[in-house]
C-alpha cells in the first residue's frame, strides 16, 4: 500500500521523491557555479603557461618588450575567444567583447603591477618570498574580479527573441 496514508498527508514514497528533486536542484545550482569557475582557472592556467613558452623562445630573437607584446596580445585574445565558447558558452567574441574582456585582462594588470609597486614604496628590498605572496594575493583578487565581471557582463547569456527568459544553469 505505498503511496496510502491514513492521516492524508504525503507517502514516504512521495517525501523521498521531492526530496531527491531538492537535491537535484541544489546540486545543478552549486554545478552550475562551480562549472564555470573551473573552466576560467584550465584557461587562464593554459593560457599563462602559451605565454610563458611564447616569452622563452621569442625572447632568444626579439628584444623583451616586443616579445611581451606579441606573447600578451596572443595569449589575451585566445583566452578571450576560448573563455566567451568555453568557459561561459556564450558563442563566439566579437569586437566589442574582444575590447571588454582585454579592458579586464588591462585592469588585471594594473591591480598586480600597483599591488608590486606599493610593496616597494613600502620595502625597497623586499624578499623574493615577500614579493611572491603580495603578487600572488594580488593574482588572486584581480582574477576573481576578472571573472565576476566577464560571468556577469561581458558574457553573460542575454534573452534572444526565440529565448526571452533561461537559467544560468543550463547547459
């Protein structure tokens, strides 16, 4: 007699049932969070470690700040390109999202090249291990608010005509 109750309240059956639903959509929610962030380290890791190889073989022919530039602007659009198909599946860059997404890679720079030279207005000496961890932690905030800005902004899934509303969590 599953699914009968006598006091007309749900079947343990049924309890079971909207709980797994709960879970479910607990677990889609966390997925869909989690995704995303996971796919933007895999680039951004990929893409540091393109530049780095880049750097260490056009160095050997190019002098520093042109090898820099190429490794940068080539690393920065691929990262771009595979962040707006992969990381956040919103379909190819165009232009715009091109110089969105750079701005962001340039307010990077910007918050880890500060936080280096606040570190030497306050220490002209600091140790290796010093200057390591303030440019780590300043690689840190300065990714993760790259990433809230391109999730939230620049590639954010928007309502098309044969899909006014969706769910961040899809796909």
């Amino acid at each position: 007699m599953e699914g009968i109750t006598f006091d007309g309240s749900e079947s343990l059956t049924e309890n079971r049932a909207g709980s797994q639903r709960v879970k479910q959509s607990w677990v889609r929610r966390v997925w869909g969070v989690l995704a995303p962030f996971s796919r933007f380290v895999v680039v951004g890791g990929s893409t540091t470690a393109l530049f780095n190889v880049m750097y260490a073989v056009l160095v050997l022919y190019l002098p520093i700040p042109v090898t820099t530039a190429i490794a940068a602007v080539t690393t920065t659009l691929l990262a771009n390109e595979l962040h707006s198909r992969w990381t956040f599946r919103s379909g190819p860059s165009g232009l715009i999202r091109h110089v969105q997404a750079g701005a962001t890679a340039f307010a990077s720079w910007l918050v880890t090249t500060g936080a280096v030279m606040a570190l030497y207005e306050l220490d002209p000496q600091p140790s290796f291990l010093v200057e390591q961890i303030v440019l780590v932690v300043a690689m840190a905030a300065a990714g993760i608010g790259r990433y809230l800005v391109l999730s939230w902004y620049v590639y954010r899934r928007r309502p098309t005509a044969t899909n006014p509303t969706f769910r961040c969590a899809e796909k």
